[in-house]
C-alpha cells in the first residue's frame, strides 16, 4: 500500500472522542476502501471500539499514545506533552509513515504542533486555515479562519495564492474567482492593509481572477469562489454565518411541527426539503484544512459527529489524492518568482 | 405641535427616492398620527408626489433644497454642498425644528454632516452606528457597524455603554445584557484592544450585565441582548448574517415551486412559513441609527422600499418619543463620573 493512501488520526480529539472518531472512519473507510488509518491513542480505549467495527478494523493500524491534548489546554503546554495522540499523528507525517494527518482536538495546539514539526511551507509566512461552505453558486472557499489575528498585506496575498490553489484542487475549478472581504466595494474602503494587498493582488499572476474587494453577504452569494480575509473577520464570518442559517433552520422545525397543517405540508414538500437540509448540513462542510505547511493537515469540528468526522476524512483523502502538498509548493515557487518584482519594495 | 413630534427627512437619499421615499412616509403618517414631517428635496419631484398621498400631505411641510447627495459621492465634496437635501435636514436638527433626522442617503455623507453640523456628544470620542436584528431569543442589538475601521479599547467601551443605553430605550429591557465580538469565549482570545476593552467593562458601573466574550454565533444564538464590535467586523457580520438568512429564502421559495406536491405543502404550512418570513424580513429590521451625536440621526438602508422605509421612520420616531438623546446623555454622564478613576491610568 503506498504511503499517499494512509492518513494518520488523533483519536483522542474532540467532545466525542474517541467513539465518534472511529465511528467517523468506519464511514471513510467504506467510501474510500484504499485508504488506510494509522490511528493514535490510548489503546485500551479505542482497541475495543476499532474491534467492533466491520471495515476499519482492516483497514489501520492502531498505536497507543499514552497523553491527550485537552480541549482547553495551552499550546505552550500541548507542545511538552510527548506522547499525545496529537503529536504522533504528526510526528507520523513527518516520519513519512502518512501523506496527512486528521484532528478534531484543540485548534491552537494542532496548529503549533504542526508548524514546529512540519514547518511552514518555503515562501509562506503565516499557515491559513480554510473551509469550503454553501453559496447561492456553489461551493465557496474562506480563508483565514481564525489562525492570523495579527496580520499584514503579503500574509492577505499569501492566504489568497494559498486559497486560489485549494479552490483548484478540490473544487476542480480551473481559475477560481476571489476577493477580499471588505465593507464596501469601492477601492478606498478599509484600512491601508487591505489597500496595500489589493494594490499587490492587482499585480500578481492571478490578477485577472481576482475581483477586488467582496462584502459579507458575497460569501453566501456565491459572488467568487473564494474569500480572502484575516483570521479574526474570517472566524466571525463563519460563525456568523453559521449561526444565521441555524436560527433558520430550527425556526422551520418549529414551523412544520406546529400543527396537523403544517405537518402535512412538511410531508409534501419533503422531498425538497430534506435535500435543502442536507445540502445546508454543517456536517457536510465538516473539515478546515490547515494550508501552508509541508503536509496535509485538516481540522474537524470537535464537536461533530461520526457523519461530519467522515467528511473531514473525505477532505484529507481528496488533498492527498490530488498531492496538494507538491502542487501548492509548485504554485507558490512560480508564483513567488513572478511576484518577486513587485513585492521587492515592500 | 410639539418639535418632538416633528422628523426632519431628506427625501432624495436612496436607491428609489424620492418616490419610496414619499410613499414610506405615507405608511409611517398613518401609523403615527401625530407626527409631522420636515421634507427636504427637490421641490419639482417631490410636491406632485406629496399632492396623491391621502395622510402625508396634511402631516408635512416640504422645503425645496437645491443639492442632493449623489450615493458615490465623498463625504469631504458632500461637506461642500451647502444647499442639500441631507445638510438641510440636519441643520433643522440644530435649529431645533426637528428632534431627529432621517436619511437613506450616502452613510459617509450623513455621518460627516452629522458630526460638523450636530457635534459628538460630550463625553463620546466616535459615533457609532447600531442596528437592531433577529435571534432566536428575541431582537438583538449589534454596533458598530460600519463607522470605525480605526479604533481603541476606550471606544469599545463607549460603544458598550451606548448599546446598553439603545437596548434599554427601543427594546424596552430593563437591564440589557452584552458581550464583545471575538473568536473564542476564553479571557485570552483576540488582539490586545478587545482584552483592555473586557478589563474595562469589567470594573465598569455595568459590569453585572457585561458577559463577557461572544462569538459570531451568539449573534442569532441570542447569547445576549447587544453585541458589541468595531466597524469594520460589525460591518462584515451584519452582511454576513443577511446574506445567509437571504440565501436559505432564495433556496426555500425554489423548494416549494419545485412541483405540484411542493406547492401543495407551502399552502399547508403557510400560516407558520409566512409568519417566519416576515419576522426574518430584513425590511422589519431596516434603520441604522447614528449613536452618540447630539440629535437622533437615523439611516435607512438605501435599497429599500417604501415599507421599509417606514420602519426605519418608526425607530426614529420611537427615539425621539422616548427622548433618548437626553436619556443617553445623562446615562454617560453617570458611567463617566463612575469610570473616571478606572480609565485615569489610560
């Protein structure tokens, strides 16, 4: 079995870890009967549900980690634990045993675990994390999600070279749209770092694509296939949004179960219903993908469940599928040369 | 006629003035009998359209102004036109004909007009614009949205105190609650700003309602009855927020003329689908209103259309009856006297 096939799990992350993690799997490991799962944890926990399962059983290979990185825990003190699941999975990416790695534990830890052992990605100053959610077009690229509070222009341009490329590789669009997340469209709105990472955007390789600056209700409009913003905005963008189409959503609930009426009127239209909410299902756009370091990283939910761990597992295997890794290395180093002129006088 | 029954309207801001503009008018006139109206525009337009209202053309007095505010303009040429629309309104606040204004017109023109001819209020560095939104606990206040991309912890606060104030007046709470915007609940989450600004709250005459962190989320979670933010963020989740609520309509209006079973199911569950449309109809959430300036300046979306407008005249209307320029004046007169030790060391 070759090494582009195997993803290495922390099975100790998340709210429902480790049952909801090696339920999650067993889901991946149906849809993708490849692939392979070298699984970090503590055996005594996860041996007896992996024996339960009917095709992960024979398709991973479990090791015991003896620490767990707590959802609360500081990354300073996640990165002295030796012996986290969370680390040994990463450790396995660096070792070369996987081509990625999957966590649905503690966001800060994953990330500064990852950046000291996989290293950021030549040409790349700060990792980004992304996420792909619904639009009124099709599937929208955001990024950064919340790792760059601190931030300047050439970290907006790397995030949107670093997002263009995602956008390539997994919704296999040939020259994806973007723009950057402003409150106005106008070239003067917001302040001199979006300005000057406009002005950069504006001269670089993927210029023609670029659509300048977007505003919040672009993202759900699906007006490009990708939306550039800082890790603050971009976090609460997302959760905002998230938190729109819930209140909707239970607001429905409440609506189709209020009466005999309503209730069959639920029963007629629900055919169309059922697939509006699933095509809506957070579930489904389960899995950030930490871009910009040397490996394959993606981020569940921690508080998902074994449908929505799956689908983070789909992200993973379709990145590793497509060597993200080579071809982000290969768009940035020809990027990066293109752009060297206009960067210099920075 | 007392002048707090009297609202100053520029009539020529906005995508369909003056006529929805007029026609809003006539909505609100009815609702509010004993208002009375200060028209500014251009009398050639607006007169005939006054002439076939039935309630508006007894509760107005028109006064021609020459200028109007185009919706590109630039708040420093806007300042220069000294005969429009927009300054003229406002000047009628400062001349104590109006106790408020209302325009759908250029938000940077209204805000600098605003700020030179009304002045800030004592004690408030920079205005903030509020709105008033759905959550799944009820209405929620969200500021600023829009006004400072550049801003300090004293602000925040300020916009805190403003908020709670907003909160009391128009949603009639007796002790509103609040929580500042960032990317985690956790003390240590977000940039230095948000953490000197939580410390303030904290030791602030309003601390028992203070809640501390919220994240994007909470904003239709209803968490707390105002969320505070910068301009540039509150700016961005507003747009966010309508943009998902706007595309789960667009999505369900094609669920339910997708076929014949469908059609049947909308006519079943009218009732419950139509009572949530227009709760969630952003008409019923239109008017910004311009916090912080010694007058009541309020902002219609300038994309909207009579009915909305009408809303936007309502909040205005219910600002002034509850004489909220007064009442804010005292309660930062009040929170000043009792912060002033802790933002001595600032």
């Amino acid at each position: 079995m070759s090494r582009i096939n195997i993803l290495a799990v922390d099975a100790m992350g998340g709210d429902a870890a480790p049952q909801a993690i090696i339920a999650g799997l067993e889901i991946a490991a149906a849809r993708h009967p490849q692939a392979k799962f070298l699984i970090f944890g503590d055996e005594a926990a996860v041996a007896p549900l992996i024996a339960g399962t009917k095709r992960l059983k024979n398709q991973h290979e479990l090791r015991h980690a003896r620490d767990v990185v707590a959802g609360d825990m500081k990354p300073t003190v996640a990165l002295r634990l030796r012996d986290s699941s969370m680390r040994r999975a990463i450790d396995a990416v660096l070792g070369g045993e996987a081509a990625g790695v999957i966590s649905a534990g503690n966001t800060g830890a994953l990330l500064a675990l990852s950046k000291i052992v996989l290293k950021t990605m030549k040409g790349i100053d700060r990792p980004a994390m992304a996420a792909i959610g619904p639009s009124a077009k099709g599937d929208v690229v955001m990024l950064d999600l919340g790792l760059n509070v601190v931030y300047d222009a050439r970290n907006l341009v790397e995030f949107a070279l670093m997002g263009e490329l995602f956008a390539r590789v997994t919704l296999g669009l040939p020259r994806p749209t973007f723009g950057l997340l402003n409150i106005g469209s106008e070239e003067g709105k917001g302040d001199e770092i979006l300005r000057t990472a406009a002005a950069m955007l504006r001269e670089s390789p993927i210029a023609s694509q670029f659509h300048g600056f977007v505003e919040g209700h672009d993202i759900a409009g699906g007006t490009v296939d990708v939306v550039v913003t800082d890790g603050f905005t971009g976090n609460v963008a997302l959760k905002t949004g998230e938190g729109a189409l819930k209140l909707v959503g239970d607001l429905l609930k409440r609506v189709f179960t209020s009466g005999p009426f309503a209730r069959a009127g639920y029963v007629l239209a629900r055919g169309g219903l059922n697939r509006l909410r699933e095509w809506l299902d957070p579930r489904r756009y389960n899995g950030a993908v930490l871009l910009g370091l040397n490996g394959v990283v993606v981020k569940s939910h921690g508080g998902t469940d074994a449908e929505g761990f799956a689908h983070a597992v789909d992200v993973a295997l379709d990145m590793i599928g497509q060597d993200f890794g080579a071809r982000i290395a290969a768009g940035l180093a020809a990027m990066d040369r293109a752009m060297l002129s206009t960067t210099a006088d920075e």
